[in-house]
C-alpha cells in the first residue's frame, strides 16, 4: 500500500439524536465537537438523526402514516384529475 493516502482512523462517539443513544466506534469523520465517554476519555462526537437504536426496520416499531389525508390535501390544493 502506498503511505500517505488513507484517512486515520480513530475512535469517535456516534449519538442518535432520535433514540438518546450513543455508540463508540472508529471512523474517519472528523468532527469539532467533542464528548466525555464512560471511560472517562474526550471523543469527538458526531449527531446522527437514526441509527439502528431508532429506525423502525430494526426496533420493529413501525409509524402509520396518513395517506388519505394527504391525497385529499392534494386534491383540495390542485383539483381533481379525470
């Protein structure tokens, strides 16, 4: 491999603002804030808005959304097409 290209990998706290969970993990995404982790260390921290914690494929939750409601609006807004 040659040196000098790759990105340094380094530890980083990811935090799901949906599900109040962070993960440590390594990245190459930089970040200026940082955040004080459970082992007492400083990590950059990076805001997600999902993660697995709060999707709903993997919480198994799943979020109706209001379909009719939404055609009607559109029709009210724009008519209705024959």
């Amino acid at each position: 491999m040659r040196s000098g290209i790759h990105p340094v990998s380094r530890p980083v706290v990811f935090r799901d603002r949906a599900g109040d969970t962070a993960f440590l993990t390594t990245s190459t995404a930089r970040s200026a804030r940082t955040i004080e982790w459970e082992d007492g260390n400083t990590y950059p921290l990076i805001d997600v808005e999902i993660s697995s914690a709060s999707h709903p494929f993997y919480t198994g939750n799943t979020r109706v959304v209001d379909t009719a409601g939404r055609v009607e609006r559109f029709e009210r807004r724009y008519g209705r097409t024959s």
